[in-house]
C-alpha cells in the first residue's frame, strides 16, 4: 500500500465521519434556529449552550426499545431504515468538495478532496437519490400501517414527481459545461465576469437554481413540503412505526440528504471552492461556508412557511416547475448554440 | 485470472440468482425487490462492458422509475400471494411450459457453444463516451428517437384511460 | 478475458429464466416481471455485441428497449388495475371472457 492509497482511506472515513457529525450539526442549528424564530432558548442544559444535546438524543436513541408491529413484515421492517441511511451516505460519495491539495505540505502528492470522481457523476447522485424511495416505500408498507402507507405513497408520489424538474435542471447545468464531472462542473465555474462577478452558475441559471432548490427541498421531503411526515395527519408518515436505532436511521438519513442537496448545490451553482482571498488548496473552506449558507436556508424555510396542500404541491410540481424547468432548458440550448 | 473476470462471474451469478428468485418467489413485494437486485448486478455487467452511462441510465430508469411502478400497484392492490398448492401441480400445459423454457434454454447455450470463442481482438475502441452515444442517438436514430416519443404519448395516454374508474 | 460468449450464455440463461417465469407463474404481476427478465437479457446482449463490435449501436438500442419496457410496464399496470377491479384476482385463468 502506497502512501496515496492510505490518504484515500483516511479520506473516506473523515468524510464518512464528517456526515454524521453534520447531521448532529444540523439536528442542533434545527432546534436553536426554530427557537430563536419562536422567541424561546432552544436546548442550552447540556454542555456549553446545548451544544452537546444532538449526542445526548443519540445516547437516548441508542437505549430506546427497538418495537416492531405484529402484523409487520420482519424482514423489509429491518431492512428499509438500512437502504434509507445507506443510500444518503452513497450518494456523498461522488460529491467532490475541494481542490488539489497536500493538506499544509502533510502530503508528498497532492489528492483531490472527494471521495471517487466519477466521470457520470451527476448521474451516479441522481441514480443513488432514486434509491432512497425504496427505504421510505418498504418502510410504509412493511409497518402494516394505514398511516406508514399513507407517508410512503405520498413521498414517493412527490419525489418521482420532483426528479423530473431535479433532472432537467441539472440537465442545463450539464450543457452549460459540457460534461457530466462534478469536477469539471465546478472547474468551469473558476474566474470572473468583468474581474467582479464570479462566474458562478448562479447567475447565468438562476431559474434553474430555483427549480433545482424547490425539486431538492420536495426531494428531501422537508417543509414546506414535508407530506410524508405530515405529523397533524399522519402521525409522523412512514417513520410512524419505527423507534429507537431503525427511526435514528432515518432521521439521519434525512439530515445527509438535505447535506448532499446543499453539497450538489454548492457544486453545481455556486461556485463550489471557488471564491476570492482564500488560495485553491484552502477552497473547501469556501465550499462549507456556501454549503452552510443553504442549510441555513433550508431550516428557515422550514420554521417559516407552512406546509402546502398535497393538491397543491402536484400541482405545483406538474405545473409550473415542471414547465419552468422545460423552458429553461430550451433557453440554456438555445444561447449555449448561439455562443457556439 | 484478471479481476473483471471475478467481477463477470460474481455479478452473473447474482443476476442468475435473483431472477430465479423473483420466478420462484410466492410474494410478489419480494419479487419486485429482488428483481431491483438483478437488475443491479446487471448495471454492474454493463460497467464491465465499459457502457457507465447506460448503467447509471439502467438504475435510474429501471430502479427509480419502472420498479416503484410496480411496487406501487403491488402495494395499492395489497396482492394476494399466489395459491401455493396450484404452483408446481396441476395442468399439462404448464408441465409443458416448463419443459419448453428448460429446451430453450439447453438449445441457446447448445448454439452458443458451436459459436467458438469470440474473444477481443486487440484494443477495443472506447465506446463509453456519452457525447459519442448523444450524436449517434440524434443523428443516425433520429427517426427511431422522435417515433419513441409518440409510443410514449399513447403509452401516457392508454395508461390513463385505463386505469381511470369508470363513471 | 470475459469472452463475447460468456457474455451470450449469461443472457441466454437470464432469458430462460423469464420465459420459464411466463409459463410458470399464475400471478399478471409476476408475469410482467418475468417479461422485464426478458427484455433485460435481451439488453444485455446489445450491450455486448456493441461493446465486442465497438460500436455505440447496442448501447442506443438499449436506451430504445428501456423507453419500451417503461411504457408496457405503465400500460401493463394499468391493465392489471382495471382487471383487478373487476375480478378482485390476479390470476390470469380468471379472465376467460373478453366482456363483462
């Protein structure tokens, strides 16, 4: 084994580490955001400002009793939490998130930070992405509940809906930079328009970015469109049944999600590592302040609006992003020929 | 032996597996999961054939779209499993079937054998480029390509008529 | 060296494997599985073929047998809706009358 090798594990297991405490993360920035909307303290007991209270619910999770229903089907019950979680973690793999780097002269050859670069990796997240209904459609029906099945149907319903818009969005990206690298996408995205503009695929594509925030808000199934968790109609969706370790899984799975979405965002309009001050070989620096910055704004959404109609979230889907999304397609074709 | 070798033979034997599976299996939920398996490792034969789009395109496409179809009218319909006892007795016709798959499938590796090794002759050009697949697709199968988007119109529109309750 | 040959064997069993699925199965949902194991072997010689010959062809015949497959699963399911309105099975020996 080669010293390159070795950096790559090392990497894989940073980055396998760093999305869990992520969703830790996220699970606290959720609570203190929402209480500093709603004017209360938020968790503060445990450890210097609550910090340490996304391990406390862990620790609480982790000694909860793992129940299932009688009449539940034992196997897919197992397995749908697994194929949830596996698959948020799958889709990070190929999401890369900073230049070249020897890490401050620690290493003799540079590596790229990211896990495997794929050269059909757009296609790879969308293909993972797709994987994760199974998780949410066998947790539904396996639980044996009107109301798991309920939130299952629903949120597959939605996220097949929504692929469609989340495609073609990335489907213009992908003819602006004429490849399907995450890399090369971010790498087209290096300079500025006019030595003050970035040129960041933000701004030639902001309806694109619209439609692909709104399609991975619906794909994550967070609110404001958060129906197969509805909790004032069905309890808490297809999760209704699962507790302790297997219901851990899912809400994990759904903090990494809204991180890949973020990440995938972040590579895809904003730029990526690329920002000014900071050298290339501290880019990643750049790609987790833009990254926090949507998380951020995923959170707020979700404390500030409420959650639409089911009717009207189809209908929002079919509609108006769908077609939105079509026509910004055929814009992007349309000048990507013209400026050849 | 070379590690595609290993990988050809792990991932036919896990397509082989659970195909059979989906055949032999009396719960039609695991049959449609398992058949997500198959299709898997058949996504992964492709990557071996140096075709990584058309294995993203097939998880997408059969795993995203096609099979939750199916788990969804299993799941709405709440199938009943099939009657055990009439599986494997019964009629003649279907003992008749069966030796017919078992013929055919006896016959076809027969004619594969005569065939003679078609192994790879030097290098092989490198088919793997979507830009490649996406001029030929609109160029040479042009035809072919807009025809498909009218079978899909009537498959779209058949659906719904079909599966509307009647009034 | 996978041979084209290995590749022809595999997908001539996967094909047996679904017809033998056609005969045997008495469950429409089934069937339509099997029909999917089919189409696949099917694929998977295209795949295999084009990548022997060095063409792109096999690969963009697939795309073409996905588009089908994808349409006669979503007319297929709904033909089994409609049956199993009617009939409240999925055996396909039920349905011997073409009107009802």
């Amino acid at each position: 084994m080669n010293a390159s090798v070795i950096a790559h594990l090392v990497l894989i297991l940073v980055v396998f580490t760093c999305l869990l405490l992520s969703a830790a993360a996220m699970v606290y920035m959720e609570r203190k955001v929402a209480a500093a909307l709603q004017q209360r303290y938020g968790p503060y007991l445990v450890g210097p400002k609550g910090l340490m209270q996304p391990f406390a619910d862990v620790i609480k999770l982790m000694f909860k009793e793992e129940l299932r229903p009688k009449a539940s089907d034992a196997l897919l019950f197992a397995i749908a939490p697994m194929l949830s979680a596996a698959a948020a973690f799958a889709a990070f793999a190929v999401v890369p998130f900073g230049a070249e780097t020897t890490l401050f002269g620690l290493l003799r050859e540079p590596i790229e930070l990211g896990v495997a670069d794929v050269n059909v990796a757009l296609l790879v997240i969308f293909a993972v992405t797709s994987m994760g209904i199974y998780g949410i459609v066998l947790a539904g029906w396996s639980s044996n509940s009107k109301y798991s099945l309920l939130g299952a149907l629903r949120s597959s319903a939605q996220m097949i809906s929504y692929e469609l818009s989340y495609g073609l969005a990335i489907a213009a990206i992908v003819m602006m930079a004429g490849s399907l690298s995450l890399r090369q996408v971010v790498d087209g995205q290096a300079g500025y328009w006019l030595h003050v503009i970035p040129r960041w695929n933000v701004f030639p594509q902001i309806v694109g970015f619209f439609i692909f925030m709104c399609a991975g808000v619906a794909e994550t199934n967070r609110a404001p469109f958060d129906f197969p968790e509805a909790e004032q109609e069905l309890v808490a969706g297809y999760h209704t049944e699962y507790s302790s370790m297997s219901f851990a899984m899912f809400f994990l799975a759904e903090y990494i999600n809204m991180v890949t979405v973020s990440a995938v965002a972040t590579d895809l309009y904003l730029g990526g590592w690329h920002g000014p001050f900071l050298p290339l070989s501290l880019g990643w620096l750049w790609f987790l302040a833009k990254a926090f910055v949507l998380l951020f704004f995923y959170v707020w959404m979700r404390w500030t609006l409420p959650r639409y109609r089911y009717d009207q979230l189809m209908a929002f889907g079919w509609k108006f992003l769908l077609p939105l999304a079509v026509v910004n397609l055929l814009v992007t074709a349309g000048v990507v020929v013209y400026l050849g | 032996m070379a590690m595609d070798v290993y990988l050809f033979y792990l991932l036919g034997a896990v397509a082989i597996a659970a195909s059979v599976l989906v055949v032999g299996q009396r719960n039609p939920m695991y049959s449609v999961l398992l058949l997500i398996v198959s299709f898997m490792a058949l996504a992964g034969l492709y990557v071996l054939l140096n075709a990584p789009f058309l294995a993203v395109t097939q998880i997408i496409i059969y795993g995203g779209a096609i099979m939750v179809l199916f788990l969804f009218v299993v799941m709405l319909l709440n199938v009943p499993r099939e009657d055990p006892a009439r599986l494997f007795g019964g009629s003649g016709t279907r003992r008749f079937g069966v030796a017919l798959a078992v013929a055919l499938a006896i016959e076809l590796t027969w004619a594969l054998r005569r065939l003679g090794a078609i192994g790879l002759r030097g290098e092989l050009p490198d088919v793997s480029s979507v830009r490649l697949i996406g001029r030929v697709l609109f160029t040479d199968y042009r035809f072919a390509f807009e025809a498909t988007s009218v079978l899909i119109l009537v498959a779209l529109v058949g659906a719904i008529v079909m599966a509307r309750k009647e009034s | 060296m996978v041979t084209f040959n290995s590749y022809l064997v595999l997908s001539a069993i996967l094909f047996s494997i679904g017809t033998a699925g056609v005969f045997l199965r008495r469950n429409i949902i089934t069937l339509l599985l099997s029909i999917e194991i089919m189409l696949n072997a099917v694929n998977l010689t295209f795949v295999a073929a084009g990548r022997f010959l060095g063409t792109v062809d096999g690969q963009i015949i697939v795309f073409f047998v996905m588009t089908v497959a994808a349409a006669e699963a979503a007319v297929g399911l709904a033909i089994v809706i409609a049956l199993f309105r009617h009939r409240e099975t999925l055996n396909p020996d039920a349905f011997t009358s073409l009107r009802w």
